[in-house]
C-alpha cells in the first residue's frame, strides 16, 4: 500500500450559522462554499503488463517542515522568523475564510471550525481537512506546522457517528473524578482520528446564575467540583497528545442579569456581561486556573465578559497575573472575534491594546488578516513593542513543539488509546449519564420499574435525541429531531427506546397509546428545554413551561395531570428549571440534564434499579427567579432526595 497525496479539488460545503459570526448573529444563516483539497489513500495500481517497462514515477514528497527550525528551539526559531511570519503565528482564521491557498501563502498558526451541518463530516473528511491546510502550511516559505483547534466540549461533537457524552453539568453532578479523567482519555482519543489537535476545552465557568445560557457547561457553580472535574479531564485529553484549552479567563459564570453585551446587533441578557465579584470570588476562580497550569494545560482562552467594567480581553492587569505571577507559559488566546467589543474605537487600537494587554493568540474568523497586518504596523508604530510579540511567539512555537508538530506534522505518531467510537467509550458515557442523575423528590412505588408494571411514557423529551444532547452538538446550538425531520443521532438510544428495551429484559411494560393509558400504574413525564448555545439560552422565565421550554411541556404535563395516575418527572434541561407550579402533583422527580447519546440506556438502568442514584446537585435549586443571586435556594449543592 502507498501513501499516494491526489491534490483533488472537492467542494465541501458548509451551511455554517455560527452565532459568534458577525454576519451571522442576526440568526441568518450562512452558506460558505469553502474549497478543500482532499488527500485519498489509495493502493499503488498493478503494473499493466506491457512490452517495454512504464518508469515507476518518483513519488512526490510530503511537505516538510522548514529543515532550518527542526532541532531548534522556540527562541532560536524566532529569531529566524520576520516580523511578518512572527504576525502569522499570532493569529487563527476560519475554515470558511482561511483557503489553503491563503495558508499557503501566509503561513497562518492556526483554523478553527463552526458547527456546520447535520450529518456531521465523518472523522476521516476532518481529518483530509486538516492534512490538505498542513501540506499548504508546510509548503509555504515558512513552513511551520498549522494546529486546528475545535470545541470537543463533550465528545468529538462535529463528526458524525462519535459518542456524545453528558453536558458539563452532568459531569458535576456525577462527582466521578477517575471516570471524567477516562471520558478526557475517550474524547483526545476520538479526537486524533480527526486531526485536529486543539480543543477548546475545558469549560471552567462557574455559573452563578441558571438564567445564563452557558450553565450546562460549566461543571458546577463551586469550585471544588470545578478544579477536580476539569483537571482529570484535561489531563485524560493531553495524555492523547490533544492541547487542551482552559476557558473563558475567568468571570464568565458571574456576569450580572440584565448586563449582556449587545454587538453585532445583538442584544443579550446575561451572556458575555459585566462580572462584579469580590477578593473571594476572584481568589476561587483563580485557584481553578492555578490547579490546570499546575496539571499543565498549554492554552488558556480569555472570556467575552468584562470584570468590574473592563473586558477581559484587555484586562492586562489579570493577563499579566495569569503569566507572571501563576507561572503560565503557554498560550493566552482571544475568544471568538471578542477583541472588537472592547474599548478602542479602530480595529488597529483594538488589535494593539489586546496584544498589549498580553493575548498571544487572536481569534478573529474573517479579520485575522487584517490583524496580523496590524501588529506588524503596531510594532511598527512603536505601539507594540517586538518583545510582547517575540513572547507571543515563543510560547506559540513552545506549543508546537511540545505537541510534537515539528516532529511529526501528521500525527502520524499518534498512539490512540481506543479505536475511533469505540464500545467502551459509549459504556463510560453511558456510566457517567446514570451517575448524572439527581433525584430531587422520591416516593415510594413510582421510581423503580419492576416486572408487571404498566408505565405510559409521554412528553416531548421522551424520544428525541438532538434534545437530550443540547447545544454545541453537531451543530452551534443544537437541533432537535423534530426540527431536523428524523433522528440528529442515529446511533443514539432515548428514553422511550432505553425503556422498551428494559422492559422486554425485566419484564414491564411501555405505552404510549393514549386509549391505554387507565391500564398503566404509573406516568412517565418527560419534559425539557429546547437546546441551545451560548447567549440563545439566556432567560427570563426559567419556567419548565417558560421561555425556553419545549413545545408540548405544557400538554404534557396537563395530560399526566388527568390521568389521576402517579407521575415521574424526567428533565431533560441544562439547568435547573424552575417547576415549584408542579411539585405538588409529581410523585417523582428527576433531573438529568443533558446526559447525551446514552441517555437512554442510562435512564433504564436507574429506573430498573441496575445502577443506583449517586449523581447530587452541582448548582443550587431555586424555587423561584427571585431567589437567584441571594443566599437563598429551594435544594443545596450537594442534595439528592434518595441521601
Ligand atoms: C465561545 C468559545 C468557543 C469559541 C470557538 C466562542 O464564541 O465563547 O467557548 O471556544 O467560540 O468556537
């Protein structure tokens, strides 16, 4: 078999709506055609026998990394390097925006994706994404190694077929440290196959407010769970050789209500708002950023929000902290297109206050053109001095090297634990969904199926995979099987499917014929929230049945209601939603989150009793809004009903 690189031109395209996108927050999609070239594998052909021998062709080397920088160190390479190729290495553009031809050209550091399209590219169309940007980046003049960077939040969630595991909050809700280490080990595993060897990941925000749309990513609202969670999952992820990314530094989960940026003509509640903490709360977050420089995350990405005022994305009095006074030596990183919401009034004093402020990295979809030629003019200028970029650069290039892309630019090296999607990912996943589950009120006979009994399963979290995955799953904000027409998963299992195949092993049954329903001993309710990401699940009315419930919660719950018959409540949400209205009528209650593709075989395994509850709540239970950001709660971190 020879390795044979055909420069094909094909056409992917990508109906891309990245809400971050400027053009795209408005809620337009977007579609970009973006030309790839694809490598293929193919086997060398037979010799076609003829008389006079045909000269086997003498095949063409793969691109290498500049011989000059192999061997050497970041500091030595940076001193080869112009001022314009150290400017390349300080920016990451979009897949949409960033050709192959630019990279070659240009010999830009780094590609980042948006969630495109369901179905999802598969592992391999990633991966000869990533390997046609390497060949452009090592064919350029510079020839160093590119490194593309994803959000693999929980489980390699843009390509197609892999496991989904549980959202953040589940994994807090869990507590199960060895058990997220493997999930981190499962996902950097997944991840090699698809070549992208930077993930955005850990989110470490600590939401203090379930109004936020960012509350299923954080672990939990304390720090403990956040620093031993987060940790163990960094260090699953790099001992796959993946350069983990801790975010967003630090305050996101603190923005006050009612403060959210409004940019790119979008007006937003909580999301990206302004953090007022106090000495202790920033102490807490810190400490969280300390404990994974210790356990040695590479990256760090600054948040949207702003501290008391300022935009973290030139607070250089906490960037500086972060290096100087934490002992971070690798990479700061701006989030996406995040530099242009803070204070200079032109792109160019954007651009030199945020290098200043110390972001070595930035991310700007469309711009980073533009921004590299603003930091060449900045140091230029004298704005910029060359010795904040020769930082910039040595820690990039640190990065590189120590993930072995000078050695082995393919990671061809690469020694995955597992085979892509593998058996034993989807048990772990499914392990750690069941763990997730916090039972927040319990009565007798109506948790636990048992042979004989007849349970009606309703609702419309019941049996829709996209919704029991949530956001930053295939796509942006998540989709739901209703919405995209059939299955978003098809390898998934839900709740009702977990239950029908529980029910033939124990030996119960599964209705949903409603003229059946006076033959059934208990209801199954099961509601949620629409899935979403970032700012789209910010909310007023926290309600099961309020701004962002999902449509049939209201006729569900009513219907359980007639049928006089006990109910257990399953809630398929990223927070805890408000259901005080309810309590009363509802026998039994559960919150499971976001639990991901398992859910399914998860929710069986608890209700049959195979697996028992151990999953506590990771964030305070509020009975009402007002009880939010006040001492008061309905449940503490840390209840379960079945303690
Ligand atoms: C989010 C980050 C994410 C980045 C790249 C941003 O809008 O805040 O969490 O890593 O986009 O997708």
């Amino acid at each position: 078999m020879k390795r044979e690189i055909r420069l094909l031109s094909s056409l992917i395209i990508l109906s891309l709506c990245m809400g971050s996108f400027a053009s795209c927050a408005g809620g337009s999609a977007v579609e970009t055609e973006i030309e790839t070239e694809v490598i293929e594998e193919t086997e060398a052909a037979e010799p076609t026998p003829t008389s006079t021998p045909t000269p086997t062709p003498t095949p063409t080397p793969d691109p290498e990394v500049n011989p000059d920088f192999v061997g050497k160190t970041a500091e030595e390479i940076c001193d080869m390097l112009t001022l314009e190729e150290k400017a390349d290495q300080m920016v990451q553009g979009a897949i949409y925006a960033l050709s192959d031809d630019d990279m070659e050209e240009n010999c830009y550091s780094s590609v980042l994706s948006t969630y495109s399209d369901v179905p999802a590219l598969s592992y391999e169309e990633w991966h000869d994404i990533c390997i046609e940007y390497q060949n452009a980046a090592l064919l350029s003049d510079t020839a160093i190694p590119f490194v593309y960077g994803q959000d693999s939040v929980h489980g390699v969630n843009y390509a197609s077929g892999t496991v989904i595991f549980p959202q953040n909050i589940n994994i807090g809700a869990a507590n199960d440290v060895e058990l997220t280490r493997e999930m981190g080990v499962i996902v950097g595993s997944d991840l090699s196959y698809t070549g992208m060897r930077w993930n955005f990941a850990p989110c470490v925000a600590m939401s203090q407010d379930p109004r936020w749309g960012r509350t299923y990513e954080s672990y939990s609202s304390g720090r403990e769970r956040t620093t031993s969670l987060s940790v163990a999952f960094t260090e699953g992820l790099m001992s796959q050789g993946v350069i983990a990314c801790a975010k967003h530094f630090f305050g996101d989960g603190y923005a006050a209500f009612g403060t959210g940026e409004s940019s790119d003509g979008t007006e937003r509640l909580i999301d990206r708002g302004n953090a007022i903490m106090t000495s202790r709360e920033i102490q807490d977050n810190l400490s969280v950023y300390q404990a994974l420089i210790d356990a040695g995350v590479q990256t760090i990405m600054i948040s949207h929000t702003a501290l008391n005022g300022v935009k973290m994305h030139e607070n250089s009095q906490y960037i500086s902290y972060l290096k100087n006074n934490m002992g971070f030596d690798g990479v700061v990183v701006s989030d996406w297109n995040s530099i242009e919401n803070t204070s200079g009034e032109t792109l160019y004093d954007q651009v030199v206050n945020c290098i200043n402020a110390g972001i070595d990295m930035l991310m700007e979809d469309s711009n980073y053109e533009e921004c590299r030629d603003y930091i060449v003019d900045g140091v230029n200028n004298g704005d910029i001095s060359i010795e904040r970029v020769d930082d910039a650069v040595i820690r990039i290039l640190n990065m590189k090297i120590n993930a072995g892309l000078f050695d082995d630019p393919y990671s061809e090296n690469l020694e995955p634990a597992y085979e892509y999607n593998s058996d034993h990912g989807r048990e772990v996943a499914r392990t750690l969904a069941a763990e997730s589950f916090v039972p927040i009120k319990l009565t007798d006979g109506t948790y636990r199926l048992t042979e004989g009994m007849k349970v009606f399963v309703t609702g419309p979290a019941a049996d829709d995979t996209g919704v029991q995955c949530g956001g930053w799953s295939t796509i942006w904000n998540g989709i739901t099987d209703e919405e995209y027409g059939t299955k978003v998963y098809p390898e998934a299992t839900t709740i009702l499917e977990g239950l029908e195949q529980a029910a033939d092993e124990i030996g119960f049954e599964v209705i949903t014929d409603e003229s059946r329903i006076d033959e059934c001993d208990l209801v199954i309710l099961c509601v949620g929230e629409k899935p979403y990401a970032e700012w789209n699940g910010d909310a007023e009315d926290l309600s099961i049945t309020g701004d962002l419930a999902l449509e049939g919660n209201s006729e569900a719950i009513e219907f359980a209601e007639e049928s006089g018959l006990p109910t257990l409540t399953l809630i398929v949400a990223g927070r805890n939603v408000i259901i005080n209205d309810y309590l009363d009528e509802w026998e039994s209650v559960v919150m499971l989150y976001l639990p991901g593709t398992e859910t399914g075989l998860a929710v069986a395994d608890v209700l049959t009793g195979a697996v028992p509850f151990t999953g506590t709540l990771p964030m305070p239970y509020y009975s009402t809004e007002n009880q939010i950001t006040t001492e008061g709660y309905w449940l503490p971190v840390g209840y379960s009903a079945a303690n």
